[in-house]
C-alpha cells in the first residue's frame, strides 16, 4: 500500500498484494512535518483530531481479522487483527514475509535486542498508516456542515502519544493515573453531535444495543480470528488489570520517572540504551537501565493482556504507549546524535533467531526489519529509519527545522526534556550550597548573560546544613568554589560524556567551567538488578524496599517502604515465540535500575540519615534494603527460586549543570557488603 499525492495503490509481488509502508518526505516543505502529538493535547486543543482519531480507531477495529473491506480492486492485508498480530500472537508470517528456512522460530521478536527499538519504529509507522487511511474516510463521510474542517484536520493527522511520566500529567488521585479516556467504557468523543447527526459514526460507535462504545477501553476479536480467541477467554476481548491506574502512580511516582531520566541523560551508547539484554562491558554497572525497562514497566503496571508480550498490541492502549517510546526514543536521539545501532551480536552470544533472523547472526543498522516492506523487493532497515521524518512525523521536542544549527536544536530538546521529567536535581539543590543563579527560575544557557552571585543561605534553603565544604563533602554533596558561571557559547552540546581522565588533566575547574556551567555535585545511589528473563512463566516484578516489607504481597504495590520495581516481561515454555525458546535455553539475562538518592534525601532532609556519604549510607542500607519477587497475578516467588538473581548497589558522583542535567564524574563504585550473603546479593569477586 502506498500512497503517491494522495493517490492509494496496493503494490504486488508474484501477482499478489504487498503491505508497503509508504515515505511520507514527498508530502513535506522545508523539512516540516506533521507532529505526533500528546493525547491530552488533541484532548485540549485540537478536537477535531482528536474525533477523527477515536472514529478512525474504531472503523479500523471493525473489519474481519484477515481481510479488509476493498479499497479499490483488491483485499489489502491491513487489519487491525493482521497489524496487532504482527507482534506476537497468532505467530503467522505476515504479507507473505515467509520465515527463513534456517531457523524455523516462530514471530519477528526484537524485545531484549539492539533492533527493539527500530524495529517498533515502522511498526508504528504500518498502523499509523492503516489508521490515516480510516481517518481519511471518515472526515470524508461526515456531515457537509462538518466536513470541510474534519477533512483539514485529517491531513495533518498523526497518532497520538500516551506520556505517563511526565510531571505535567500527573493526577491528583491515583485512581486517575489511568486517563479516563482509556480506562472507561464511556465514549470520549469531544463533538458528541457527531453521534446525533451522522448515520456513519452511529454504525461505527453504537452496538447492538445502541450504546455508545470507546474504542479506546478493548478490542473484541472478530469471528474469524482463529483460536486465538482462546488466548483471551473468556469473553474474546482484550482486558486489563482492575487496579491498573493506581499501580501506574505508585511505579512512576516511586523511582521509574527518575530512572528513565537517568538513562536517557546518563545512557551514551545507542545499543545500552536502548535494550535490557545484559552486557558485561568493564563493569559498568551504570548501563543497567535501558529504554527497554521503561517500556517493560507500562506493559507489567497495565496488565492483563498487555502485561504478556504475545497479545499485547491487541489492546488500543499499546499503540499510545508505544508512541511515547518511540518519542522517548527520538528524544535521545536528538540529545546524542553521535551514536546509533553498532553491529553486534546478541549480547554475551545468546541467540536471537527469529522468522526472519537466523541464529547468532550478527546485526546492525542495515539489518532488514522484517516484515516491513520498503518496496516489493526491499524492506526497511534501522538506517532508513534512523529519523522519523523519514515517515512523515516528529514529536513537540524534536522539529529540528526550527532551529539554525544542530547543537541548538540538541539543546533545546534536552532542556525540554529535563523540564518534563527531573526531580532528582531539585532535592539535590535544597541539599547543597548552590549559587543564587543556579537557583534562580531555569532558562537556556544559550540566552543567559554572564553572572556571579553569592551562596544561597540556609535561611534561603529552609536547611540547617554546614556551609563548610568539608561538610558538605561529607553529605555528598559539594558546592565547586572554583566553577565559573560564565556563559558558554552554544556551540556546546548540553549532554555530553565527561571522564574521570579528562577531569585528572584539566585545570581546576576549568573544563567544567567552560563546557558544563558546574556548580554543584551530588551522590547518586542505585540498586542495580539482573536476572534471567524467562526464570518465571510470566510477567514478574522485583520490588525494592527500604523498610519492613509487608507480609500481604497484594499491597506491595502501594506501600510506603517500596522504592521501585524493575518488571520481566517473561514467557513460559509454552510460548510460541521462537527468539524466547532460545532465549530460555541460551539463559538471557537482563537488566533494570531502581533508583535510591531521592529516598535517601528525604531521609537526610528529615534527620534520619545524616548525609548521602557512603560511611553513612552504607550501614543504613545494610539495615534497611530488602528486595522481594512478585508474579503479574500477586504471587510471591522465594527468591532461591530466581535464577540469575543479583541485587547490586553503586554509587556515583553525578555534577550538575547550569541546566539542571547531570554530568557523571568517572566511574560508579561497587559496594557489596550492602547485599552479600543474602538471597540475590552481590558478593566482592562477582561479574558486574
């Protein structure tokens, strides 16, 4: 299928129809693009968007699971059914993209890859595009009175983004974390006329009984769905966990938010970034988050169906959540535009086979990202998909023709970035003695004149903390005296790699000056987690605590000593899904990040704790870390029972920048006593 000005055709190979995911740059000018935007923010100001959006949801869910209603002289294999399918579940080659003789491994699986993150790229890409087309009919179809601003709407529309991190979208309940839009039967249309005035939007809302349906709350699989109906009994239909908004809240509002800040400030490497398979590479425990995890955390805290991989993209929300990874995803690019996917193997030689992969193949960006078709004879790679103009989007933060040069735009993104989701920096500051202009309101360093200024008081903080810098040095956190406040000209990244070398050879103060605006540093502690991935037949958690763990594991998810959580979205030996077989056999091991400093402030701010230095924080965590396992249905598993299992604690010297970002000062150190000799503890002499 490929769209050519507008004009629909349907491309064929050996006579038969093909699913071409067209390039949408001919649809542009001046390198503007449309922009995939947040769903509160079609909510809020583009309604009409937002309209089409749920009726072209719903024209699109309702065709048969293996063919489409004719668009012109022939059937087109883009269903709802077929696309979701795609991912995981009924494990059938899609638009004859027949798997390779050499491995026999049932789906297209990337998860705990270095393709994870392209290869969902033009998946995207393919529903967006099945979407456009439904949306295109039904603004087409409406009211005259409506039609002429629905059909303007409708050219620029983009799949919308779920965000659940941001601090801006954060509910006053938890009951609300789950947008209502998403979480309720009742039809979140902003034109409720549309219901009154056309006969085409009551056929596609209205069912038998003629109440209004969301086609945002499930997907009911059609009658010839296979047996996959099965999988998804007792009603045929997708759910979700009863509890799903409130364990959002308390995963993200613990430590997830400020984990997947850190990994994708402090994460320079394209391949950790982006993927959890564990990769031992001179003991850095500080490649243990990933994009991989964030994404993993939404699955497991929505639960249900999207909670197990193989019938995941069943359900609408997969779609707005995976659209949020994908910005996640471009939103690093754009902060580190010097790294992409290197050619690898699968981490620590597990095998990665797939439909169309074969075993212990190496991979890198001009691997094909099977199925997805860039003309009858050629598919798509993680090259041509490096930049999502290639498919005619970005995101708020990412409209680079906006900019005169790429290091502003860099900037921009990461400050916008940084204003969205840090919190860390901001309990760091009321910590330390921090400059009046670094506590001033935040503003680019690119317009800030220069300035000095003198320490903020205690008074100022609210803080009775010594203002000797040997003390401060004891509480982890230090003032640099010598740190200019100069300003830099923007040819300066914001995000950038200092090394603990570069430190050692520079003057004083001097590179940190020029490059970083360094006032101020601080201690970041994390517990840093692996596992192998299928040890469990499920989705599972490991939940960290600090303080008593509570003996009813169904309330876990909420109780005031859990920090945060790192979720495994784990398959049994039933699974279809050929990558995971040989990953069961082969013994992935993956890795995640809960992070500490924050808690640990607060216990420094309220005396508990007298300061974030390792002869402090050591004992405490010693008394009071504990870690258990828990299985999606609220099992708890004893941790013997783990294979893999290994809870490590780092420390790091983290600077903080004029723009509140951090900058990691050498490498993170190790600290095993805090876990040794207990069930998953790290031991001095382990691999790190």
């Amino acid at each position: 299928m490929l769209i050519t000005s507008g004009v629909l055709t349907t491309p064929t190979a050996n006579g038969k129809d093909i699913i071409q995911i067209f390039d949408r740059r001919a649809l542009t000018t001046k390198g503007a693009v449309p922009i995939r935007r947040s769903a509160q923010e079609l909510i809020a100001n583009y309604p009409e968007q937002w309209d089409l959006y749920i009726l072209g949801l719903a024209k699109l869910k309702e065709s048969s699971a293996y063919m489409r209603p004719k668009r012109n002289n022939n059937g087109v294999w883009d269903s709802y059914y077929q696309i979701a399918g795609i991912h995981g579940l009924p494990y059938r080659a899609y638009d004859d993209v027949a798997p390779i003789k050499e491995t026999g491994s049932g789906g297209y699986c990337t998860h705990s890859s270095p393709l994870f993150a392209t290869w969902h790229r033009p998946f995207l890409a393919l529903f967006e595009q099945a979407l456009y087309h439904d949306v295109q009919d039904v603004a087409s179809g409406l009211p005259s009175k409506y039609k002429d601003r629905y059909i303007k709407a409708a050219k620029d529309f983009r799949l919308p983004y779920w965000d659940p991190f941001a601090l801006s979208q954060r509910p006053k309940r938890p009951e609300d974390f789950l947008p209502s839009w998403i979480a309720s039967k009742a039809l979140p249309l902003k034109n409720t006329d549309l219901l009154k005035d056309s006969d085409m939007v009551k056929s596609l809302l209205l069912d038998e009984k003629q109440q209004a349906l969301n086609p945002l709350y499930n997907y009911t699989f059609p009658y010839d769905a296979d047996t996959i109906q099965d999988w998804f009994a007792p009603e045929a239909r997708t759910s979700r966990s009863p509890s799903a908004s409130e364990n959002l809240w308390n995963a993200i509002d613990s430590s997830a938010r400020t984990d997947m800040w850190k990994a994708m400030t402090g994460l320079k490497d394209f391949n950790e970034f982006t993927n959890d398979a564990w990769v031992r590479r001179d003991a850095k425990t500080r490649s243990y988050p990933s994009l991989e995890q964030t994404h993993n955390l939404v699955h497991a805290r929505v639960g249900g169906n999207m909670g197990r991989v193989p019938g995941a993209a069943f359900d609408p929300i997969f779609w707005l959540h995976h659209a949020n990874i994908d910005r996640l995803l471009a939103i690093w690019q754009a902060m580190h535009p010097n790294s992409y996917l290197s050619e690898t193997k699968q981490p620590n030689g597990v095998k990665s086979a797939n439909f169309m992969l074969a075993e212990n193949a190496n991979v890198n960006s001009l691997t094909s990202l099977w199925p997805f078709r860039k003309s009858s004879s050629e598919y798509w790679t993680s090259e041509d998909v490096k930049e999502t103009t290639t498919f005619g989007y970005a995101y708020p933060e990412t409209q680079r023709w906006n900019f005169a040069s790429d290091v502003a735009f860099s900037n921009s993104v990461a400050e916008k970035f940084n204003g969205l989701y840090q919190t860390i920096i901001a309990k760091a500051r009321s910590l330390g003695v921090v400059p009046r202009s670094a506590m001033a309101a935040p503003e680019s360093r690119m317009a800030r004149t220069a300035e000095t200024s003198d320490p903020v008081s205690t008074e100022q903080t609210g803080l009775q903390i010594n203002e000797n810098p040997a003390s401060a040095e004891q509480a982890g956190l230090v003032a640099d005296e010598d740190a200019s406040l100069t300003v830099p000209e923007p040819q300066a990244p914001l995000i950038a790699e200092v090394s603990a070398a570069s430190l050692e050879e520079a003057p004083p103060g001097d590179l940190l000056a020029q490059d970083f605006g360094f006032n101020l540093k601080y201690t970041d502690w994390t517990v840093n987690i692996r596992v192998e991935k299928h040890c469990l037949p499920q989705t599972f958690s490991i939940m960290v605590f600090l303080g008593d763990v509570p003996t009813d594991p169904t309330t876990w998810s909420a109780s005031e000593p859990l920090i945060g959580s790192v979720s495994v979205l784990a398959q049994g030996e039933e699974t279809q899904c050929g990558k995971c077989r040989q990953d069961q056999e082969e013994g992935l091991i993956i890795t995640g990040t809960v992070t500490l400093t924050e808690t640990l402030m607060d216990k420094v701010l309220d005396g508990s704790l007298p300061s974030l230095g390792a002869p402090d924080v050591e004992p405490y965590l010693v008394k009071n870390l504990h870690w258990r396992v828990k299985m999606m249905g609220g099992l708890e598993v004893p941790r013997d029972q783990i294979a893999g299992l290994k809870v490590i604690v780092s420390s790091d010297e983290v600077g903080i920048t004029d723009e509140d970002l951090p900058v990691h000062l050498g490498e993170p150190t190790v600290h095993p006593n805090i876990t040794d000799g207990r069930l998953g503890g790290f031991s001095d002499g382990d691999v790190v």
